[in-house]
C-alpha cells in the first residue's frame, strides 16, 4: 500500500509540470475548437451602414468575394462564396493558408458584384479590383443626349474595405469584421398634377442623370461618361397629398388641399450617390423634348436628414438606399417649383431653377 501511495504522490508532483507544458505550448490556452495551437483567421462581413443602424447583411447580401492585398499592392489571396450559409446570421468566411503580415481587406458583395457590374476575377493588384455597371444602351432615336442609356433594374452591390491590419502569429481564432456600404439606391418618382386632371405617363420621359457607373478599389467614383437612367417601370394611379398656400397660376386664389389626384410613378435602380455629384432627376415631355424638371437629388437628400443629423453628408447618403420624390405640375403643366416632397419631407424652395 505504502508503495502506491508513493506513485500517487509522484503523480501529484509531475501532472502540474505536464500541464505547464502543455498550455505553455498554445501560449497558456487550449483551444478546442481547432485542435492545434496555430492562428486561424476569419472575416465577419457586416452591413450596419443603413439608417436602421442594424446588421441586416443576413437578410440582404447573398455573395461575397473577398480579396486580401498585401503591403505592396499586391492580391494575395481571394475567395467567393454564396448562398444559404450566409443567411444563418452567423456566417463567417475561413481564411485558410495565409501566413501572418499585415494585409488590407477588399470586398465587392452583393448578388450585383458579379452580374450586373463587372468586377475582375484575375487581377493581381488592389489597384485593379473596380466594379463597373454594365447593360448600357444607346439612347433612343431623336433624344441629344450625351454617353449612354440605363434601362434595366440591376441587382445590389455592395463594398467594403478594411486597411492595414495585423494578422497575428499567436493561437487562437482571430475574427476581423469588414463593414459594408450599399452602393445601390431605389429611387421613385410620383409626378402629380394640382388641377386633379389625369397624368398621362406615356407623355413623359423620366430620366436620371449621373456620371457614376465606375466604382474604384476604394469606392470612390471615377471618371467615367455620362450616363441617364431611364425608369425601368412607369405607372399610374391616384394619391392625396396636401399642400399648402397653392395659389394656382400665380393670379391669386384660394388655398386648397389636394385630397386625390392622378399621378405617374416612375422607378429607378441607380449606382452610388455622392455629395460631390450632380445626381439629377430629369423629366421631359415626350412631344417637344421641353424640360419639365429637373432636381438634385443629394441636395434635397441632404436637407431632409433630420433624426440623422449626426452622420456627414456622405454617410447619409450612403446610409440610405432608398428615395422618393413627389414633384407637382401647375395649371399649365409646369413643375411648381416652391413645393416638393422628398423622403416625406415637405419642402418649401425658394430661388429655384431648372
């Protein structure tokens, strides 16, 4: 007996030292999940750029393509994937075989990145990774417009960025979040006339126009031509908005609300919206090619922020993704230039021009 009890106290003595050993081996941790003491990296994509301040990369991005560069410009590595695993909520994208450094992380996401825009699949430098839209058309016969036609709704793109970062050597699971910025935008236009006559949608072309269709590795906007988006659905119907202090062909008259009036909506899928451009609403008639109006869209964007005050004028503009606009025709057919709505905002202009 005496002798067990001396291996048991033998035993006491050395299972501290193994235990030492072994967690000095993975610098004091085990880590289970992996099974070896090396550094495995992982990439959480998150799109909390919207003006609900919530992830909603789960319920919004199905593909991401993911390029690291290192210090010298150069990709690396790069991986796609898609599908339901990025929908769990939990999704993280592997990155395997890469050896530790400090990287830069490049992403174009999005079910767009790899259809409606063109994004290369074998660049070799940071400096290469652009997204350019794509389905561009000439403009119909008889219109003098410059560069080229957008007809067709696209699908969402999405970009993300993450700048030199350290991959570390030590074990473990290290996680690195890349946050995403939509550079897609919805955009309705209703077209409505205040004498209550209807609207007739056919006799107008809705355009916009905007020089953003080339997206560089860091989102900026390049040079690129023209381009006018038409809308790829046009419709009408009938709706009610009030508005105050109308006085009618400007001869004097009552104020009045406007309880149902016919209306056109015109729809548009439309590329990146920055302060530094004119991204302009146009709308023509169909008949004499005559101007009936033409609206900034950043500028009244930017007037309406209200409860988001706090976020510069490009974080709101790519915070938000989605704009509507309700212009009003007078007697005579003319945009009422002192009155709009944008984002349900009613705005009151004054010293407004075409």
């Amino acid at each position: 007996m005496k002798y067990i009890s001396d291996i048991f106290k033998a035993l006491s003595r050395l299972l501290p030292v193994l235990a030492a050993v072994m967690l000095a081996s993975c610098d004091g941790m085990i880590y289970d999940e992996e099974g070896d003491c090396d550094p495995h990296y992982k990439v959480r994509f998150v799109y909390d750029r919207n003006l609900k301040y919530t992830d909603a990369f789960a319920a919004e991005v199905d593909e991401v393509t993911l390029y690291i560069v290192d210090t010298d410009g150069n990709i690396v590595w790069q991986k796609h994937e898609a599908g339901d695993e990025l929908k769990t909520g939990s999704y993280q994208m592997d990155v395997e075989g890469l050896a530790p450094g400090t990287y830069s992380l490049i992403a174009w996401c999005g079910s767009g990145h790899k259809t409606d825009f063109a994004t290369p699949d074998d660049a070799t430098k940071h400096t290469h990774l652009q997204a350019t839209l794509g389905g561009r058309t000439p403009h119909d016969a008889g219109w003098d417009f410059a560069g080229s036609a957008v007809r067709d709704d696209f699908r969402d793109l999405y970009h993300g960025k993450l700048m030199d970062v350290t991959f570390p050597d030590s074990q473990g699971t290290h996680v690195f979040d890349v946050h995403l910025t939509k550079d897609t935008n919805d955009v309705h236009v209703v077209l409505q006339h205040l004498s209550g006559d209807p609207v007739d949608e056919n006799k107008f072309l809705f355009t916009i126009e905007e020089e953003n269709g080339l997206m560089d590795w860091d989102n900026t906007i390049l040079p690129d031509e023209p381009l006018r988006y038409y809308a790829h659905t046009v419709t009408n119907g009938y709706a009610g908005v009030d508005v105050p202090d109308y006085k009618g062909d400007g001869e004097g008259g009552d104020s009045r609300a406007i309880t149902a009036v016919s209306c056109a909506v015109a729809d548009f899928q439309i590329s990146r919206i920055t302060p530094e451009k004119r991204c302009f609403v146009r709308i023509y008639r169909r008949d004499d090619h005559g101007l009936v109006a033409a609206i900034p869209i950043a500028d009244y964007a930017i007037m309406t922020k209200g409860q988001h005050k706090k976020l510069s004028d490009e974080d709101y503009l790519d915070y938000r993704d989605d704009y509507s606009l309700v212009l009003f025709l007078d007697d005579n057919g003319r945009w009422l230039k002192t009155q709009i709505y944008i984002n349900s905002w009613h705005l009151v202009l004054q010293n407004v021009g075409a």
